[in-house]
C-alpha cells in the first residue's frame, strides 16, 4: 500500500515519532495509513537527502523498536530489508559510517525478532554475506567502526542461533589475531562466541569417537569464508541448542584437540589489549571452554585470577567470582581463597563504590560457600577474626545496606556462637537504625529495624532476645503510635513462624492495657493507630475484652468523635467492635458494647457509620456467640459481597442482587453559578447586629472579637445548582446528591452538602426558582485558590453515579469580609482601625 507522502522536516519527523509511540493506533488511524504505509513513509525519509543523519537514526530506531508491529507479514520484512541492504550499500562509508552501522543494526534487530532464518533463509543468507564481506576487511582504515558494529550484529545472529557460524570459527581466528586496531575486540569476542557453541554442537551431534572435528575446524578451514551455506530449509531442529539448557554436558571425554590449547592460550595472552568489559565476556566464554574439554587445565585462568582479584570493575570481579565457582579448589588455593573473601568485604564496605554495586559484593558474601543447588545464604567459615568486624553496619551506610549487614550478623552468631552468648552484641549492633526510629523518623530506618528484628527472631528465637525485641517494640510504639502498623506486621509474622510464641500476646497485651489507661485527649490525635492495636489485641483471646470496650463507650462520650463524623475514624471503631464480637463471647461485654453501639448508631454523624453500627447493634442483641462469630469470620479476600454474606446467613437466603458499580460520568452533566449580589441588601456581618455598641467601645470590641480564639472566620458564598446545557437528557432527575469539595492546604475541610432531588425542568438555568446551596469555605491562609467539586448521586434506574463539576475559584476579593459590626457603625469603625493601624507604625518606626 502507498504512504501518505509524509514530506516533513527533521523536527516535524521528530514530533511524528512521539505521536506514534505514545498510540501507534490513533496515530495511524488519524493519519489515514496502515503498517505498510507508515513503513513506507520513513524508507523514503531515509533515502532522502534533506534529513540529516541523526534524525534517520532515529527513524531507524523506531522500526526497530516497532517491527513486530509495522512489519507483521513476511513480504513486508523482505521489502523493508532489501530497501535498508540498498540505502546501506549506497551510503559513503567515509562521511556515514555511524549511520551505515546503525543500519545494520537494525535489520539484524528486524531479522531476530521476526525469526526469518526460518522463515526466509535465503534472506538471512544474504543479509549474512553483506556482514562477512564487511567484516573480512582486516585492518583498513576508514570503516573501523562499521567493522566493529558487524562483528557485533554477527555475534547477536550467532548467539540468537547457536551454530549458524561454527564452520566459520578458523576464519574468525585468524582475523582476531591479525586486526590491530581497536575493533579487535569485537573480533575476539565474536570468535570465543562461535567457538563456544561450535564445541557444545560438537559434544551434542557426534559421538565419543568421532570428537576430532573441531580440531577440522580450527585449523583445517573446512569452508571458505565467503559465502556462507546454509539449508534450504530451516527449522528448529537446524539449530538444537535453543531447545536445551546453554550447559557442559556431561560426557565430554573425547574432545581433544592440542589445537584448542592453542587457541585459548592465544586468547589468554590477548586479554589485556581488551577492556574490561571484553575482558569478562572473553573469560566468561573461555571458562565454558575450558569446562567441556578435559585436557585443558583450570590452572589456565591462574594468572588471569591473580591479575584481576583486585579489580574495581564490577563486571571483572563477578568473572572471578565465577572462576571460583565453576573450578573451586581446581584453581584457587587456601590463600587464594581468603584473598577473594577479603578483597569482597573490602569492596562491599568501601564507601567510593555505588550501593548497589556493595549489595551486589554483600550477596557475593552471602552465597559465597552456598552449594549449586540450593540457595540458601550462609556465612562462609572462612570469616572468622577481624573480618567479622566488617560485617557491623556503619552510620553513613545505605539502610538497605544496613539490613543485609544485619542479616549477615545474624547469621554470623546463629552458626558460630552459643545461644543468648551474643544477645547484647545484636542487640547493641541495631543503633544505627534504632536511633532514628525512636526519634519518630519513618520510612527506610522503619522498615530497617523491623526486618532486622524478624531476621534476628527467625534465626535465634530464644526467650532472652522475645524479652529484647518486646522492650525495644514497646519504647517505639508507646512514643510513636504510627509505628503500630510496623509491629503489627511484625507480631503476624513471628505468629506464623512459631504459633506457640508468647510475644505477640505480650506485646499486645502491654500495648493495650498503656492506651485504655491513657487519656482521650492523649489518644484522639492519633486514634487510627490505637484502634489497630485494640483490633489486634481483641483477635487474641488470652486478652480480656471488657476494658477495650469501656475505653470505646469513654471516647465516644468525652470526645466529639460523633459530631465529626469521620467516615474513617468511625469504621476504626467499628472494626475494633467487630473483631471483639468475632473472638469473645458476648457475655463478657454484652452490655457495654451494646452501648457503644447504641451510641454511634443514634449520635455519629455519618450515615454508614450508623448503619453498620445498627447491623452490629442487631447481630449483638440477637444472635447467639457461634452464629455471630462466623459471621463476622469474613477473610480479607471477601470482603465486598460480606453485606450479601451476612444477609443470607441471618435470614436464610438473599433475594438481593450484588450492588452495581459506581457509572463515572465523564460528559458535563451539573454547574455552580454563584448567585448575583443583590445591591439593595446590606451585607450581613458575622457578629451580632441587633444592637449597636458605644463610640469608645467600638474599637476594642472589635479587635477583642476577632483575636478570640473562638473567631473562625469563613467566606460564605451562595450558588446555584443547575443542570450544563450540554447535559445528557437522560439525566433529567438527580437523587440524594452529595457534593464534595477538595480543599488543599491552606483552607479547612468543607462540609459535604446534600441535595434531595434536583430536576432538569427546576433547575436547567440559574435564575430564581433554581436550586441554590451555600458553600462555607474557612481560610487558613488568606490567598485566593480554586476548588475541585465531585458530586455523587442516584438515577431514576437505580444507578449510583458519580460526576464532576467544573472548579470553583475563590478570587481576592472574596477574602474581603465585611466588618463584624452593625452596619451604621462600620465607618466608625473603620476610621478607628486606621488611626490605630498609622499609631502602631508611628510607634514601632520610633522603637527602631
């Protein structure tokens, strides 16, 4: 199919390929195109000569990032390909060997990803042979680079098909060792790559005895090295390696080749000419090697051990690492070993090294003896005397870092010393993290404290360290109750790993008797938290439930819980009363909690909270303890149909469908006008008017009025509630309408408004018969803001829904209120307040 003859600049191009990538649908379907055609479009913007090369580099990205998309049928691939083999051969090495590279790159990318070697062999093959032509150009000068990048996409082909190059792998030898530019890295990597596989097809397709043919390989050029050969057809079988594990086998007796010596001799002796990253790929693939042929020694890496066990490169150090694992004691002495186990603790705890690069040596440590099989983490036993030291966290350490230290010291004890011998030590090793917590810092040194609390219970466990961690537990929770949750979670897990331990009674038992002790005004600040621990406490029935209740019936008679009316804070409650009712007989609290419930279902100001208080009211006062605890047993993973549940289980059956999920409405449906001020009423102040105050009174009045501490000042602005004229007139009549409004931080909570019914024949233009609301806003701050209003509401269907209406703002002159004084008295007043105001700046401009 033909593009649409996009003709655009390199900028424009820019902005086309953002559109894309953020919908490729919408993209095309605005455009008017398909795949073949947006395709087409960005090959005829790489043949142009308008665009620069650095925006076909990104074009060309983009049909790599997208072909499994653009290029979905075969005939696409091979037209895209053949065009990209045409503009790389026409492109001058000499001013666009980047772009000539990148070129590559991508049909390599389209070729991998689209599998053509099954598909279309013949397409690979010729694709292949552009590479190896480009490649058997051993040290000219001007296409280093692009030589480089084809080493590379032939080592992506090869790696993607193990195999596809083994009859090539002299020939690759030869050039590693002849290049000497800089590019001869990547013919090193691309040989021990084909080298590699070329023995793991060997081990695999041929028997014991007829193991020789690799040293064919190496040194009797079986094929030349232009073209390559490849079947007619290839499937998954061609290439077996991708359908196994990439490991030694095991019967590798038989593949002798004095010519394989050579060759990782050469190799070994061309790793310093490399850098660091090569160098480890190198080794990586020449312990493979080494692995799967038993005439070669692991003493081959002794030198290459030596050399690199002081390494600050990453890559490097984890090669040594695998060194050690693949040939342990083969290579590595006594010595040796404790050379590595010292150079990683010293890496792990050198404060210039990145932290995750010390996470990554800390988990070297913790595996470092660790069998193959398993995965377990244990100290190794060679750490022992001064090393241990390096093991205690330090106070500028990453807290992540700090837990793993932890852990380590855990381990550490748990395998080297007697129980409780080391309690003070582990304990004393906790004040980097225990410090901050007990300063009320949450977050990481939070989470630190407490998984190095269950990492030490997990691994000791003993009475002496239960005693430790309850008085640490109970000196954080008691001066920072937002650390419940923490201890929650960290009392279910000790539950669950020894479910006869006495701590978490203990601890809970403690922590509830201090908060039914405390005063209310002491609790209420924080009562979300000290409801968790009631609830917690109330699960656990070795704790008696009576003064848990009667501390509820005192908060809600001494606070003004009710006339708040929290959704959250009333539910709070409400689940302490739950879990009570769930784990007690209810002839322990039966009268209490019938109070308490009483009380919130006939005084809290919030009507869920009254009508689950009057559920739990009914279920008290008629049903027996068995029927009301497996009610209330409902998991956490059941929770939205518990009202069907509890229906069905009092009654005997459920005739009620599962509620409906609130309709969001995203079309304009409802609108705030503000009603107009009416000129001829006199403004209304927020004091009494009804009598007027004398002269010499007036000032003082005033200013003692406003400086009360009762004086709350709020802005009362009257609207009107009307339909959009763009509204869905299917939405005629709105019932039980709930407006919210959300406020930021510098103005007070505005109360919900309710409406009953609002109609579209009412209500369709703000004018006089319309609906109107008055809305109170309190400025904390006196700057002008806007609100957002969500409103929900219920249909004539039964639908519960949900809308937005547009913002609301509150201007600066809205901040002006009038004065609180009768209205014949306010420019009296006014005169007074600037006479005082020019008085106090007289006075303080003469104190300066």
């Amino acid at each position: 199919m033909a593009g649409s003859g996009i003709t655009v600049s390199g900028e424009q191009w820019l902005r086309e390929m953002d559109t894309f990538r953020a919908n490729p649908t919408a993209y095309l379907v605005g455009k008017r195109m398909d795949e073949e055609g947006f395709v087409l479009d960005i090959l005829q913007a790489l043949y142009s000569d308008e665009l620069s090369h650095t925006i076909k580099v990104q074009l060309l990205g983009l049909l790599q990032e997208r072909c499994g998309v653009l290029l979905s049928t075969d005939t696409s691939v091979e037209q895209t390909v053949g065009s990209l083999t045409g503009i790389f051969q026409q492109a001058d090495v000499d001013t666009a060997a980047f772009f000539k590279g990148q070129v590559l790159v991508a049909i390599t990318t389209i070729l991998i990803a689209r599998d053509q070697l099954v598909e279309q062999p013949q397409l690979v093959g010729e694709f292949l042979n552009t590479l190896l032509d480009v490649v058997s150009k051993i040290n000219s000068g001007p296409d280093q680079v692009l030589r480089g990048v084809a080493c590379e996409c032939l080592r992506e082909m090869e790696m993607s098909y193990p195999g596809l190059l083994m009859r090539k792998v002299g020939h690759l030898y030869v050039m590693s060792q002849t290049e000497n530019t800089f590019v001869g890295q990547n013919y090193m990597m691309l040989f021990v790559t084909v080298l590699k596989n070329a023995m793991q097809s060997i081990l695999q397709e041929t028997e014991v005895t007829e193991k020789t043919q690799l040293s064919e390989l190496l040194a009797g050029r079986v094929e030349p090295f232009k073209p390559i050969c490849l079947p007619e057809k290839v499937d998954s079988s061609t290439f077996p390696l991708l359908q196994m594990e990439r490991e030694s086998s095991a019967d590798t007796k038989g593949l002798e080749s004095k010519e394989l010596k050579s060759v990782i001799s050469v190799v070994v002796e061309h790793l310093p000419l490399l850098t660091s990253a090569g160098k480890a790929f190198v080794l990586r693939q020449l312990i493979s090697c080494v692995d799967m042929s038993p005439d070669l020694s692991a003493s081959t890496f002794k030198s290459q051990f030596l050399n690199h066990v002081a390494t600050t490169d990453i890559g490097l150090l984890h090669t040594v690492l695998q060194l050690k694992s693949q040939f342990g004691a083969d290579l590595l002495s006594d010595v040796d070993e404790d050379l590595l186990l010292r150079r990683l603790l010293t890496f792990a705890n050198h404060p210039c090294v990145p932290v995750l690069q010390r996470l990554l040596c800390w988990h070297w440590v913790l595996h470092y003896t660790t069998d193959k099989q398993t995965s377990f983490e244990v100290i190794p036993a060679r750490l022992q005397g001064p090393l241990v030291t390096q093991l205690f966290p330090q106070i500028f350490d990453h807290m992540t870092e700090m837990v793993t230290k932890l852990r380590a010291i855990s381990l550490y004890y748990a395998t080297n010393t007697p129980p409780d011998s080391s309690l003070q030590l582990l304990i004393d090793s906790l004040v980097c993290v225990q410090k901050s917590v007990q300063q009320g810092v949450g977050g990481q040194p939070a989470q630190a404290l407490f998984q190095a609390l269950f990492q030490y219970y997990r691994q000791h466990h003993s009475p002496a360290l239960a005693a430790e961690i309850q008085r640490l537990l109970l000196d954080v929770v008691l001066f920072h109750p937002k650390f419940v949750a923490h201890t929650i979670d960290l009392l279910d897990s000790v539950e669950e790993l020894t479910p006869d331990s006495p701590m978490p009674v203990e601890i809970l038992g403690a922590l509830t008797t201090h908060t039914v002790k405390s005063s209310p005004k002491d609790v209420i600040a924080d009562l979300e938290h000290y409801m968790m621990i009631l609830e917690k406490a109330a699960s656990m029935t070795q704790i008696d439930p009576k003064p848990t209740v009667l501390y509820l019936l005192t908060l809600l008679q001494t606070t003004p819980l009710c006339e708040e009316g929290s959704w959250h804070r009333g539910h709070a409650l409400l689940s302490v009363c739950a879990a009570v009712m769930r784990n007690h007989p209810s002839t322990q609290y039966f009268k209490e909690m019938g109070d308490v419930l009483y009380a919130m279902l006939t005084l809290y100001d919030d009507l869920d909270v009254r009508d689950q208080a009057r559920l739990y009211y009914t279920l008290l006062t008629n049903l027996s303890f068995d029927k009301l605890s497996s009610l209330l047993a409902v998991s956490a993973d059941n929770r939205a149909h518990t009202a069907t549940s509890l229906t069905k289980l009092v009654t005997g059956g459920s005739t009620f469908p599962p509620a409906a999920p609130v309709v969001q409405i995203t079309q304009p449906l409802l609108k705030l006008t503000r009603v107009p001020d009416d000129p001829s009423a006199e403004s209304k102040s927020e004091g009494p008017e009804d009598l007027n105050i004398h002269e010499k009174d007036l000032l003082s009045t005033y200013l003692e009025r406003i400086q009360a501490s009762t004086y709350q000042p709020a802005i009362h602005i009257k609207y009107y509630l009307h339909f959009d004229t763009d509204a869905d007139p299917d939405y005629s009549r709105l019932y039980a309408l709930v407006l919210h409004v959300q406020t930021n931080n510098k103005y007070a909570q505005v109360k919900d408004t309710y409406v009953s019914c609002i109609s579209r024949e009412d209500s369709m233009k703000p004018e006089k018969d319309c609906k109107t609301i008055t809305l109170s806003f309190q400025p904390l701050e006196p700057v002008p803001t806007q609100f957002t209003i969500s409103c929900d509401f219920s249909t004539e269907d039964g639908k519960t829904c949900a809308a937005h209406l547009p913002v609301l703002q509150l201007s600066f002159r809205d901040l002006f209120l009038p004065l609180a004084v009768p209205g014949a008295q306010k420019l009296q007043l006014f005169q007074q307040l600037w006479e005082h105001i020019h008085l106090q700046q007289q006075q303080t401009a003469e104190d300066r």
